[in-house]
C-alpha cells in the first residue's frame, strides 16, 4: 500500500540547512506519533493564504535553531490546513520536540493551530496529520500510537482541540464512526 501526501520537501520551503547530522531514530523503540501545536498565536489568515504557512513554518524552524539551540526544526512533520505536509526532520530521524527523553519513542508531528488566532483545527489539518502518520508506519516503521505532546511531558501541547481529537480516536473528518 501506497500512502497518498503531499509533501512539500525542504528544499520547496526554503529550509534552512541542519547545523549538524541527526541523530538516527531506531525503528524497533518508534512507538508511534506524537501530535504538537504551535503553542503561540497562529493568524487565521492562513486558511486561505498557504504563503502564510510556508512563512510560519521558517519562523517556527528559525526559533527552534536560534532559541533552542536546536540543529532544526524540531518536529518529524508539518501540517497545515491545506493539507500539506511540511518535511521536517522527516523519517528515520530523531526529533527534539517531545522533550527530552521522549524523542527516541516517537515521531513528532506539528499541526498549524495555536493557544490563539487559529485553534481549532481544519479538517485538512486532520487529514494530513492522519496522511503523515500512515506514511510514518509504512516508510518509518513507527507503532500504532496516537498521543498528545501532553501525554508523558507537563505542557498544554497540543491544544485543548487536537487533544480531545486525539483522545477521541483521532477519526478521519467526514467518514462516519462505527
């Protein structure tokens, strides 16, 4: 099976380089994913300006290497509300954004909503973070878990909306449950 995403490579947003190499992340301890938010304010303005989520994915990378220190952006992936998912560190790597000592258990998937602005996630931020992680299991190898940033680390993350998603079963938008 063919995982359909639609993926846009660093090199089509513009990325930074990494300040060094990654560390692998080793597919027998990838448990599954772990879903973030922005934690800030994200201008509504993005669901009908995909410009403004290219621009706010380089700011959130630019942050993460010159506040945190980090060597990238911290997150596996990126999702927005056109349902486009950003290459972050991508597959077989090592995020930063768990926290420390809960990188080597998950992938970290970053979807664009925030405490402000834009919280509630569109369903195409939904669909792509349910894309981004059956591409995860099928070409990174990761487990069958769906958590929080929240779950094993003290933080809002990711939100009172994509948690609740989440601890809803994270249904895909529009197909019924059963």
């Amino acid at each position: 099976m063919t995982v359909a995403l639609d993926l846009v490579l660093r090199r089509d947003w513009k990325a930074r380089a990494p300040r060094g190499d990654y560390t692998q992340l080793d597919s027998e301890s990838a448990r599954g994913v772990k879903v973030h938010y922005t934690g800030g304010r994200v201008d509504p303005m993005i669901v009908t300006d995909h410009g403004g989520c290219v621009d706010l994915v380089r700011a959130i990378q630019a942050y993460h290497m010159e506040r945190n220190g980090w060597i990238d952006l911290g997150y596996s992936f990126v999702v927005c509300p056109h349902q486009k998912v950003f290459e972050g560190r991508g597959l077989h790597r090592l995020p930063a954004a768990n926290g420390p000592g809960l990188n080597v258990g998950h992938y970290a998937v970053l979807g664009l909503v925030g405490e402000s602005g834009l919280v509630e996630p569109p369903d195409g931020i939904l669909h792509g973070i349910l894309d981004t992680i059956a591409y995860i299991r099928e070409e990174g190898f990761a487990g069958k878990e769906i958590k929080g940033h929240r779950d094993g680390y003290a933080t809002e993350c990711p939100g009172a909306h994509l948690y609740a998603w989440i601890r809803n079963g994270a249904p895909r938008p529009g197909v019924p449950v059963r």
